[in-house]
C-alpha cells in the first residue's frame, strides 16, 4: 500500500458508508463488483458470474464474500486494511444462501448500482423479503464530494489527458482515417499513464455532429474540423475526460463563427461555477450564450457530467438537477454545437468546486487548433 493509496481509500470510508446506510432506513448495503465496492473498500475486483460481495449491516460487523480462488487478490487488496472478515466460498457453495442466512429477517436492502441483473434476482431469492433499492441513493453524498486525494487524483488524470492531446496533431493529417487516428491516441493514453483506455471520439467533418461517434474508417479531409474526445481510467481508479477540436487545414467559415460562440459558452458556464450555485444554472450559462446567437437547437445534450470513479456518475450539470454545487464537486463542462450533415463541435474541462469557484484540471488551449 502506497501513501496516496491510502488516502485515496481511507479505512474511514467504511464507518461513514455504514451511518449513511443506517441513516437511510437500510438494513445492508451489498456491493458487488464496480464503483461503488471500489469507493468503499478501495477493492478493484473483478466482475465475474461467480459473486463477491461486500456486505455491509447498518449494525454489526461487515463481511466480504469472495470465491476462493479470488481471494489471494482480495487479501493483497486495499479492502485488507479494514479489518472486515473474507467469507471464501467453495464452487459447491451457494454464496446467496450464506449472505442471506447471516443477515436474517431485514427489510431492505441498498444493492450497487452496478450490480448485474443475475445477481439481484439471486438476492431476492435469498432474501425474499427485502425491498431492493439502489446503493447509490446512499453513497451518492459521500461520492460526491471528493476529499482532497481524489481531486489530486484527478489532477494527476486531467494532465496525463492533456499531455495526449498536446500529441494529437501528431497524429491528424488529411488522408488518414478516423480509426488509424483513433489507434496512435489510444497507445498515448495509455503510454501517458492511465490504466485502461476508456473511450477514443475522433469526429471528422460530418461524424463530428454526432456527440458520441464512434471510430470508422472514413478518411480525413483537408479543411475539416475533428472533434477529438478522449479518456481513461488512472491506475488509481480515477478518471480523466477531455474535448479538444482541431481542424486539417483552413476551417470552413460558418464553423469559425460557431466555434467563437461555443468558446464563449464554456467560458461563462466555467465562472458560474461556485458554492450554493444550482448545477443547471451552471447549464443554462452555456446555453444562454448559444441561444442568444441563434444555435440553441444544436446544442442537444447537458452541459456536463460528474467524474471520479466513474466517467459518468453525480453531479449531472442539467436543466432540473437544482442540487446546489459544493466544495469537492468535480464535473465536466462541456457545451456542444452540431450541425447535422456538416460538422460540429464541444469544449470539455473537468473542473472540481472550490471554495473560491471552478478550478480546472485541463489546461490545454481551447482555441481551435489548425493542423
């Protein structure tokens, strides 16, 4: 275990996910593998069909149950610090069985958000009594606010992120394909730190209207915008989100004109962004700058997103959300302007809520970048 590992996963976490759990009327949480498990626990562990599951009583002692042959990992694990017991079960066991007969009669119970839909319905089965309701409703306020670690965390992922896309004009060139692009940033993301390769968005000319275009082959054309959204997963769990947009050449004129507005979009969205401010008043900053220049019907999804061990969990900065924001918030400012058929494109920053307002993480330059 590493200093910052056990900073980042503190044996606290336990203790306070335990008085959320009480606090909720829960009789247990059970988390399986994801997030949720991770947040607690600090425990990366894999998700298979065979279960293992942190049970945590809103009283008394907390147990993980693990296979077996998957214990070795979970005792070299963060989650061996805690001090909970490791329940092993043998491929002849039924571990629902077990965790329903320790926990008796409750009520209901919190499940991870991420728990597959085979293992709840084992659980209703094992507790047949017990209201099922999403762990999440519970973890969400502790999840949210991100200690001093976790915005280091993603400090430490915001720049691996920029250092990728100060190497994407490297890559860009007209000729090339999206997917060949794609290939040269998903080695820099990893090769700059992260652990994994979460998502790689190389959007050229018409694709880059499309929010979520995934790679393909088509081929890159002088004097188109591209729209390049990249991120990872850090080997401490947390997690980087970045969206430049560069253009092969000289950009097409009524892009450049919708490329300033959306500038200034993100810009006023990111100075909203202070203590007791409404997350979708941070929303309605951005869209209130394209709207009032006439591209309000392009911009066809929120403002951004909550980051951490998650690309994309709690705070959601849109319209209805009136949760007010709060130091240790980290979320992503995004705005967007897609012309369909033609082009499109979005600014994204992951910013953290301080005391003072919105501290970046990403730092790279949010000017159009001519390659």
């Amino acid at each position: 275990m590493t200093t910052e590992s056990a900073d980042l996963y503190p044996v606290t976490r336990l203790a306070d996910a335990q008085r959320a759990t009480a606090a909720a009327g829960l009789g247990a949480l059970l988390l399986t593998p994801g997030p949720d498990l991770r947040y607690v626990t600090g425990y990366d562990a894999l998700p298979l069909e065979r279960l293992t599951c942190l049970v945590l009583p809103a009283e008394g002692d907390a147990f993980l149950v693990v296979p077996r042959l998957e214990l070795p990992a979970a005792e070299h694990s963060p989650a061996s610090r805690l001090g909970v017991e490791f329940v092993p079960w043998d491929e002849t066991d039924d571990p629902y069985a077990v965790i329903g007969a320790r926990l008796g009669g409750v009520s209901r119970v919190g499940l991870a958000d991420r728990m597959w839909a085979m293992q709840s319905l084992r659980f209703r089965d094992a507790l047949p009594g017990a209201e099922q309701v999403l762990a999440g409703t519970v973890l969400r306020e502790l999840r949210m606010r991100k200690s001093p670690a976790e915005v280091a965390a993603l400090r430490e992922a915001g720049a691996a992120i920029d250092a990728v896309h100060a190497q994407v004009p490297e890559f860009l060139r007209a000729g090339r394909t999206e997917r060949e692009v794609g290939r040269d940033i998903a080695e820099a993301i990893v090769a700059a730190g992260h652990a994994t390769v979460d998502f790689v968005i190389v959007g050229s000319g018409p694709n880059g209207a499309s929010p979520h275009h995934e790679l393909s082959d088509r081929v890159i054309q002088p004097g188109e915008p591209v729209v390049v959204d990249i991120g990872g997963q850090m080997p401490s769990g947390y997690c980087s989100d970045s969206t430049r947009v560069y253009c092969v050449g000289e950009p097409p004129a009524d892009f450049v004109k919708y490329y300033d507005v959306l500038q200034r979009a993100q810009e006023a969205a990111c100075r909203a962004v202070r203590p007791g401010v409404a997350c979708e008043a941070i929303d309605a900053a951005a869209r209130e700058v394209i709207a009032e220049e006439g591209y309000g019907e392009y911009f066809i999804h929120r403002t951004g997103h909550g980051i951490g061990l998650e690309t994309h969990e709690e705070p959601y900065i849109v319209a209805g959300n009136a949760e007010p924001m709060a130091p240790g918030f980290a979320f992503s400012v995004e705005p967007g302007i897609y012309l369909p058929g033609a082009h499109g494109a979005r600014i994204e920053d992951i910013l953290v809520c301080t005391e003072e307002g919105g501290e970046r993480v990403n730092h790279r330059p949010r000017e159009l970048v001519i390659v």
